[in-house]
C-alpha cells in the first residue's frame, strides 16, 4: 500500500478542505497544546466557520462535561459552542441513557471527576461514588466491610479519577463481580494522557486494575474513541454525512482509528504524540490516516487566497 | 493427552509420597482456607517432618514476611520455620539483592505493604515510598509537581498495596518514563486474592496501570509463581532436587504452570480456586497438573498405616 499522501500546498489544502462539510477535530495535540493554542488554527477554525462546514470537537478526556470545555474555549479564545463539543463524558451519559436506557431506580458507580458527574446529572442518571469524599480515603487494612452488596447499582463507569484507591476498587470490582447485570464501562481506554511535553497515566491504565481482575468473566465497553459508540452517539446527536467528513487528530490508535472504523476519511497531524516514522517507515503502523500534514495550522495560508 | 490421575487411594498417596524430598506448599487454599486449617493437613506436614521431607512454603502473597508468616502459621498451630517460608515479598528482596546487585547507593520505590518493606530492610536495601503516609494521601487536582524526577531511584517494586493512589502510580511511572535503567519489578500478577470465600483485586490488578501505560516500552520483570525467577530463588536457597520435588497447589495459573515451568511435578488440589472441570473437561486447561487430589489433607490416611 502506497503511504498516505503529506500534504504541504495550498492546492491540496484547499482540495481537501472543499471535499468536506463536517470536521470532527480532537483537542489536545491539534487545536492546543495544554495551555497554548496551535499557531494559525484560530484562522482556521474561522474559515471553517465562514464556509459553513460543521465544527465538532471530539474528545476522550472524561474529566470535563461540555459547559468545562466551553470555559476552557473561551480562556484560549477559541469561538466554540457547547453542542459543538462532545468529550467522552458526555458520550458515556448518552450511551447510558439513549442505548442501554439505563433505569431511572439503579445508580452507576463512579470512578471519576466533576466533570463525568455532571453529564450523568444532565441526563437524570442517578450516580455515587465518583468524587464523594467518603470513598476517596485510604483504607488502611483489609477490612472487606467496605465493600457490601448494593443492589442499587445498575452499573460501573470508569473515568480518569484522580482519587482512585483501593476502595473504590474494591466496590467496583464487588459490585461486577456479583452481577453479571451491573453493567460494565469506560469512559476511553487511553493509556496515558499528554501534558506539559510529558504524560501520565490515563483513563485506560486507571481502570486497567478492574479490566485485569475481571479477566475472562466480564468484558469492558468502551465509550471513547477509536470505539464505534462514539461515533454513534455523534451521528446520532449531528447527522452528519460520514463520506462528507473528515476527522482530525494526532494519535493513531485513537483519532486515526476512530476515522477508520466508521469510514471516515482521517487526517493526522504531527507536533502531537505521533512521529513521522509511525507512518512513513521502517516500520510503519497498520493504522494509516488517508492524509497527513505538519499541523491543522496550515491550511491557514487559505485565508489569504 | 490422557488426563492426569485423581489419587483417591493409599497406595496411590503412599506411592507419590515415597517419591518426593522436597515438598513445595502454596498455602491459601493448601493448608489453609483463610482462617481455617485444611482437614488432615496437620497430620500430613507432620508425616513430612517424621519422614524426613525437606517443606518449603510458596506463596505469591506479597503483604507478608517470613516473620509474619511464622506468626500465622503459630496462630494457626501448624509447625513451621521462617527458613521454610518463601512468600513473594521475600523472593523478590533476594532477586534484587543477589540477582540484580541493587546498588547500596539507591532506593527502590515500593508500592506495597509493611511485610515487603521488611523483607527489603533484611537484605539491606533502601526504599521509599510503601506505608509512607506522605504518599498515601490523595491529590485533589492533577498537580505534576507531585512527581517531581529522583535520581536516587534505581527501581520500582509493585506488590499489594492497600493504600494505591494517583499519587504513587504517578511516581512510580514517571519514574520508569523518564529513566530506562530504572529496574521494573513486579512481587506477582495474580488477578485477584481469595478471602472467606471470595475475591478482590490482586497484586497484578493493582500493577496493571503501570503495565498498561507503559505497554510497548517497558516489560515488568515478574517475581511470583508462576516465575521462573520465584524457582531460581528457592534452588538457590534450598538446593534441592527438581526431580525429587512436587509442587503442591489449588491454582492452574501461578502453582501448576509454575511446577510446569521447572520441569516439577504438580499435584492440583480440590477446593481452592480451581474446578474439576478445567482438568477433565468438557474444555480442560492447558495447563495440566501431573496429578490431581481432593485435597492434601487426603494423605493423612497414610498416617493410620
């Protein structure tokens, strides 16, 4: 197979560009660098608006609800729009509440931050754990009285949680254990998450503890990206023509991937966590975008044509 | 491949008995079941000690040293010697010690229990982290001045650790991030550990994050059965005769393949974690223990002959 074209004119650009009508953009690593906002990607993102092409940012952080993000658009002076942002979050609440028609009377078991609570309460999902204080403490001997039959839970959703601990762990793990009717899923699996030029353990590696001890009995579902239900929580919500789409990220396993498996065309960017030899060789992964280009940024030079 | 035999009678018991010096015990679900002693099994370990058998102790159990060990097996009124003990915590501080040469000059950080850490003090070698309440607190935001870098860090040992946190997985994986001379060593991965009658996530469970996030990077050294690093260490203590030796277990995964693995012969015992229908099908295991008994508590008729 020939390697996916490197786009670097502004013929091509604009060819591909006009070929689209909704741009399904990943956040970190191609609109911004944590704090700092791509060079020329304000430009383009104006474009995009100008030429009336559909705006959605598709994310796999679990941390934040969609009114967290429009803040963080708006700190960086990004023009963006709540019901143009769909995180993982978000996904895992509709997925609960639209797909699996979660029961009203049944809780789901958090592990995760503010921001997952907060799309669950959009969408009326009853929920505990997550940051409640009484579960994010250490318990410092084996007493397995913290850990009783709860037949309201309904299910178990992991997120990124930065007070993950034993007990909450060992909640969960009882609470799929006991009942193979206690759903089980994640926000996204990713394995760390990239700040700062350097990463931590994410998402995936935090509930990486349950998927391990449940081996071989009780499989995850995985709401975030490169996942389908993503995507079918998108289309569901945007209507979009998935031919007439382009989807935009710096990670293969998951922006590039996620394009991929709903035939969706990709475009993968560098300055993220891809390098070049990922795609152009020796070695090159079996995930290969349809395009490729340094940054989003440069399809700015289309402004000034 | 026939299935392996179900010894149900004494001539059968006495026959592998009279064939084994050395005696390999994994305990939970052996000798005891949690804070009940097997039937027979007292009488058993005593026709050893009359019969002159050499008994080792093995167990994965990374919370414990000998010394504790010792304490439980006096609790428990079974006669026992801390030279006979080898659990996963002490297996590990000796791999350190003579097998990798831990320099003097550097510390290990541990995420584990107070019984590692001893077993780490009685070969000398200097750690941080474990029971250290500094580090088993929890960190309310994603604050990366938590995991600042330490060269004085030379490894990572992960075994049971009640008080796992965000806090110590950040630590420990920027530490392995940032310096690939920075050893890797997990005590064992066991998914779970029984109690009374149940499971809860393992050591392996607990590691997983670090695995996981650091998966296409950094492979873990693993300590545990089924490890032949376990079996190394024991020989090199114990020195004794493979083929003289039986490796007694209730657990396909770490006892048996870990006899498997030394060319030992194994004897499955009922009533742990494991069911007859794993070795006699309709789909048995592949891995096949030489022989199969009720339980060990069996051979005590051998004690009325």
């Amino acid at each position: 197979m020939a390697p996916p074209p490197f786009l670097t004119s502004p013929e091509q650009y604009k060819e591909l560009f006009d070929s689209v009508d909704t741009f399904l953009l990943d956040c970190d690593g191609v609109i911004y660098h944590g704090p700092v906002v791509v060079e020329g990607v304000k430009t383009v993102l104006q474009l995009m608006r100008d030429a009336g092409k559909k705006i959605i940012f598709v994310t796999n952080n679990a941390t934040k609800s969609r009114k967290m993000y429009k803040t963080t658009f708006d700190k960086l002076g990004i023009e963006a729009y709540e019901e143009e942002i769909f995180g993982s979050a978000y996904a895992s609440a509709v997925y609960m509440s639209r797909i699996l028609n979660f029961p009203k009377d049944k809780r789901v078991y958090v592990l995760g931050e503010k921001g997952l609570e907060d799309e669950l309460d959009a969408v009326g999902i009853q929920r505990c754990g997550g940051t409640d204080p009484e579960d994010r403490v250490f318990i410092p001997s084996m007493d397995f009285s913290h850990f009783p039959a709860d037949p309201t839970i309904g299910a178990v959703l992991c997120g990124f949680d930065s007070g993950i601990n034993y007990k909450k762990l060992g909640k969960a793990y009882s609470y799929l254990r006991d009942d193979p009717n206690v759903h089980f899923l994640l926000t996204n699996q990713d394995r760390v998450f990239p700040t700062s030029g350097t990463t931590y353990p994410g998402s995936g590696s935090l509930s990486a503890p349950l998927v391990f001890a449940l081996q071989g009995k009780r499989e995850p579902t995985v709401i975030g990206k490169p996942n389908k239900h993503m995507m079918d929580a998108i289309i569901a919500e945007h209507h979009f023509d998935p031919k007439r789409a382009l989807m935009v990220g710096d990670n293969l396993l998951t922006d590039i991937a996620f394009g991929l498996g709903s035939d969706v065309r990709t475009l993968l960017v560098m300055g993220g966590v891809t390098h070049k030899d990922q795609v152009y060789g020796p070695e090159p992964s079996d995930i290969r975008p349809t395009f490729v280009v340094e940054s989003l940024g440069d399809f700015a030079v289309l402004a000034k044509n």
